[in-house]
C-alpha cells in the first residue's frame, strides 16, 4: 500500500470532524464532504491494487475527490458554517492533493 495511504485515514478522521461541524449548519454539504472523503480513501486503495491504466485513473478520481474535500471545507468557511480548521488538517489535505498530483501527472520515463 501506498505510504500516503496512512496520511489519507488521517485525513478521513480529520474529515469527520469538520463534517460534524458543517452538518450543524449545511447537512447537503457536511454529506458531500464525507463522499468525497470517502472516494478519495477508497480510490486510492484501489490504485494501489491496479496496474498501469487503471492505477492512474484511480489516482485521479482521488485527487479530484481530495480537492473536493478541500472545497467543501472552504465553502464552509467563506458560508461562515465554520470557523477556523486546525492548520495540520489542511496541511494534510495539501499534502493528499499534491502528492496523488505527482503521482498522476508524473511525465512518462
């Protein structure tokens, strides 16, 4: 498995708690926060089980549903649901995105 993989489960529980937040205000939007937390983890264990293709098609569906983690967080802000995130949550989310963004658009050797 992929070391990310670790970091992924940590921002799921990250997830969770800022979702519980956000359902106090928005439940459409705490929900669409966990699917996509959801379908990162899951894409990317996924990948990590594919070959070739399907490994980078896996990658992107989770970088795509990282970034949509990230939004719905800072949706929630700008909707004032929620105030500040703890700043070691968002660095996590920052690393997910950057390196599952390495890992799919790395140039072919």
């Amino acid at each position: 498995m992929l070391r990310i993989y670790d970091v992924v489960l940590a921002m799921a529980g990250d997830a969770a708690g800022i979702a519980e937040r956000i359902e106090r205000r928005d439940s459409d939007l705490g929900r669409q926060l966990r699917r996509a937390m959801h379908s990162v983890a899951l894409n990317v264990a996924e990948g990590a089980g594919n070959t070739a293709g399907h490994k980078r098609q896996r990658y992107q569906t989770a970088l795509g549903s990282a970034r949509e983690v990230l939004a719905c967080v800072q949706v929630a802000q700008a909707m004032r649901y929620i105030g500040a995130v703890d700043a070691q949550a968002l660095d996590r989310m920052d690393h997910v995105i950057a390196t599952l963004g390495r890992l799919v658009y790395r140039r072919a050797s």
